[in-house]
C-alpha cells in the first residue's frame, strides 16, 4: 500500500490547475497536492525532496519561505573543505589545437586509515 505526504510548498493550494479543483457544486476549493511515497520500490530514497514536494516551484518557494528558519537548523562558521592533490596541468592536442586541462583529484581519507 503507498503511503503520501502533502504538498509542503507554501503556495500549493492557491495554483490554478484542474488536478487541484476539489468540492461539489458551489463549493469548490484549489487543494494542495498529494505527494505519492513509492516506498515499494527498490528506487526509493526517503531523504528526496521529491516525497514532499509537488514540484520544483514548491520546493523552492518553500526554500525561499523558510530558508532563515532552515538555515537556523545547522548553522554553519567554518568553511567545509575536501583534501586534493596538487592540481597537475595536462596539455593535450587535438584536430582543433593544443588546449590545457586541469586535472583535480580528492584524496581519499576514509581509505588511507592506519
């Protein structure tokens, strides 16, 4: 049996599609989406924003409703940094000329233990 959350977006219920038309004669409302939980599948993530947004629209207005509150969460003082190696630069020809790239490797902490 698939389990569904409604739409979080703050704005859902006042989008004008037909999918959102609820009520008998006279006493019709726009209602927020459902949002179906394929929990069944093998393809499945329950941390996808898509399980409790509607659409892109909603999440992002949602985002940008409650981005002071959510950043309140987990604030963050210290940038994050990833290890690398020296960047090495690799001059490669082709049929068009010479170009250089940039090759850029993370170093692998979790692995390199003891």
């Amino acid at each position: 049996m698939a389990e569904h959350y409604w739409c979080h977006g703050p704005k859902c219920h006042t989008k004008v599609t037909t999918d959102r038309v609820r009520g008998s004669k006279g006493n019709k409302v726009l209602r927020t989406r459902k949002v179906k939980q394929h929990t069944d599948r093998s393809w499945y993530n329950p941390n996808n924003f898509f399980n409790y947004f509607c659409s892109t629209y909603c999440y992002n207005d949602f985002a940008n409703t409650y981005a002071q509150q959510i950043i309140k969460i987990a604030p963050r003082h210290e940038p994050l940094e990833t290890p690398i190696e020296d960047p090495k630069k690799e001059t490669e020809s082709t049929h068009w000329g010479t170009y250089t790239r940039t090759v850029i490797n993370k170093i692998d902490n979790e692995s390199n233990v003891g």
